[in-house]
C-alpha cells in the first residue's frame, strides 16, 4: 500500500466513525512483524501464525532460544538462509527473524502447505535433534588414551 492510498484509506475510515460512532474498524490487515522484540512479543501473545529466522545472524544467542519456545507455544517455525533475505523482505538491509500475524483468505491454502512443511522439517523434529548430539566422534586425545 503506498502513502496516498493509505491516507485515502484513513480518511475514509475517518468519515465512516464520524458520520456513525458506533461503526465497527475496518478487518485487521495481514502485517510481517520484524525484528527480535516484536517477534517475541508476538509468540509470547500467541498471535504469530509462522516464525522464520535467519540462519547466520551474529552473535548466535539473539535468536538460539526462538525455536524452543516456538515449541513451547505450538507455533511453527523454519530457519532460512540469510538474514540479509528476510532484510529484503520487509525492506531493510538484513533481519535477524519474522512472523506473520495473520494470512490473507485466498493465501490460505498456500499458508498450510507452508506450515506443513515447516512441522514436518523442524517443529516434530525437535525432540529427536536434541537427542542426537555431537555423533559420538571422540577426539584425537580421546582415540589414542583410548588405544593406550
């Protein structure tokens, strides 16, 4: 939506409250909620539909937290490639995460397959990457005291 239709938009909305006190807001519109804060405030309040965080962002401990508790509050999740993608998403240089806070009906159907497919590759794969730790590979220290 571009600033003069925006403000046509509002104006409109205006004249609507003016003309009858009691007229209900217009529908909310599907927004993408950027930035480590907004995106925890929007899990926290269970209003996030999908979360998508970058896989390299620096220093690792901003977001090595999000998945779980995308976990714990049943809310699925992906990690993509790049952060400076999701920058290009939402209009800014790089990103660290994203959520989308609500889904437009006709996108609907893709919005499922979507989430689909995030469950299937992250979310129940959760518990079983959490045990599965390290590959058991001793290190040279430990192969030769072992060989001793």
């Amino acid at each position: 939506e571009t600033e003069k239709e925006r403000t046509e938009r509002q104006t409109k909305e205006a004249a609507g409250k003016k003309a009858d006190a009691k007229a209900t807001a217009s529908k909310k519109r599907a927004m993408v909620k950027f930035g480590i804060q907004q995106v925890t405030r929007m899990i926290e309040e269970k209003r996030a539909k999908l979360v998508v965080i970058a896989h390299d962002v620096d220093p690792i401990e901003i977001v090595v937290w999000l998945p779980a508790l995308c976990k714990a509050q049943g809310i699925p999740y992906c990690i993509v490639k790049g952060k400076a993608a999701l920058g290009r998403l939402v209009g800014m240089k790089t990103t660290t995460c994203l959520c989308l806070d609500a889904v437009n009906n006709e996108d609907n159907s893709t919005f499922v397959k979507m989430t689909d497919a995030c469950n299937s590759g992250f979310n129940s794969t959760y518990d079983e990457k959490k045990k599965h730790w390290g590959g058991c590979e001793m290190g040279r220290k430990g192969r030769t005291a072992r060989a001793l």
